[in-house]
C-alpha cells in the first residue's frame, strides 16, 4: 500500500479542496503518518473520508475535521497545547508538529499507554501523556496558550476555560448534545472574552465530573 500517495491524495481532496490552507497545518499533516494511529485491520482506510474505531468505543477523527480544527486553534511555534481526548494519538501528534508543548489527557488509560507508544515510535518528543479524568483539564501546568477538547462536550467546562491564558489564549471543542455538536471556539484578547461557531460535527461524547454523565 502506497501510504505516501494516499496520504497526499487526502491532503488535496479532503482537506486543501475544503478551504484548510494554512501552511504549517498542511505539513503537520504530511508529517505524520495516520495509518500507524489505526488498528492493523483498517490500515488500508486510514486516509478515507470517515472516522475509524480505535477501540474502547472511541474514533479517530475524519482527517478534515482534525486539519480544520488544528487551523483554528492558531497555534504558534512557543505555544503550550492542552489536549482532552488522545484518543489514538493522531491529533495528538499533528499538534506535536506545530507546538512547543503538547498535554494530552484521555479517561481511557488502555488508549493513553497505546498513543505514548505510537508517538514515542516516531521519534516525537515534546507530549506530555495522562491517563484520567479530562473533562477537569491538566491544572498543573496552567496556563495553556491552546486547549482543544476532541470530544463533544455538553458545554466547555469552567474548570478547563480557568486553565486557559487570557491574553490570547484559545478553545475549540464541539459542544451540543450526543448525538450532534457546534464546534465552539473561545478567545481572550487582553481579558476579553470573544466566542464564535463553526461548523456541525459528530465526536463520541466526553465522560468525566464535566461531561456526560
């Protein structure tokens, strides 16, 4: 299988033909690669148009969905991210790419230890990796320049918005109900809150004290 190709392929089709142009985000997605994210079994379809399973009743992204976000957050090269969900570790590692630091969180310790293995495999070096309870954030290493929340959440929780900077400081997260979701996306300019909305998406939901019960 000719990962490089199909790669490139969903790079144009997917993603640069939906309007995700932005440079750097477009070689943190050429740079890692999604087939190593997805079980053996599904190797072949790891740059279609779709989600995957990952096991544990969680997904990886649709590729367009994790470009699209990753462009929205406007992530700098000294930017510190915190991440809620890692999932399989696929956004995890396109943050990796483009952020001084990357803390990542997932409820499920069984997905958290088999994403540290699939990053610390490609050589990347600058995640930080927890097993537990997101929905409350990382507060030890706060303030974050960046927080994204890949899963959908009821509402942003308070606890996460604290642990944000305020001066410039962004969240994205697909808030709504468990069957369809906004993604949301919070900036502070000098203490000012603005909110704006994106896009409807489907993400498995978040568990945890602030998510779905």
């Amino acid at each position: 299988m000719d990962y490089d190709f199909l790669k490139e392929k969903m790079i144009k089709q997917q993603i640069e033909a939906r309007g995700v142009n932005d440079k750097r985000v477009i070689a943190a997605v050429r740079a890692v690669p999604r087939h190593e994210f997805v079980p053996e079994e599904d190797m072949d379809y790891a740059y279609d148009d779709a989600p995957l399973p990952v096991g544990c009743g969680q997904t990886i992204s649709q590729p367009y969905i994790v470009a699209l976000m990753t462009e929205m957050l406007k992530i700098k090269q000294d930017s510190r991210v915190l991440e809620i969900g890692t999932g399989s570790g696929y956004q995890t590692a396109v943050l990796s790419r483009m952020a001084k630091e990357v803390y990542t969180v997932e409820i499920v310790e069984t997905l958290s230890s088999r994403a540290k293995d699939t990053i610390e495999n490609l050589k990347i070096t600058n995640v930080h990796f927890k097993a537990g309870d997101g929905s409350s954030g990382w507060p030890e290493f706060a303030p974050y320049n960046r927080i994204i929340i890949t899963a959908a959440a009821p509402d942003i929780p308070a606890e996460l918005e604290s642990q944000l900077d305020t001066n410039g400081g962004i969240i994205i997260a697909p808030v709504g109900n468990m069957l369809v979701q906004r993604l949301v996306k919070i900036k502070y300019v000098k203490l000012k809150k603005e909110v704006t909305y994106g896009i409807n998406v489907v993400f498995v939901p978040m568990h945890g004290q602030y998510g779905f019960k």
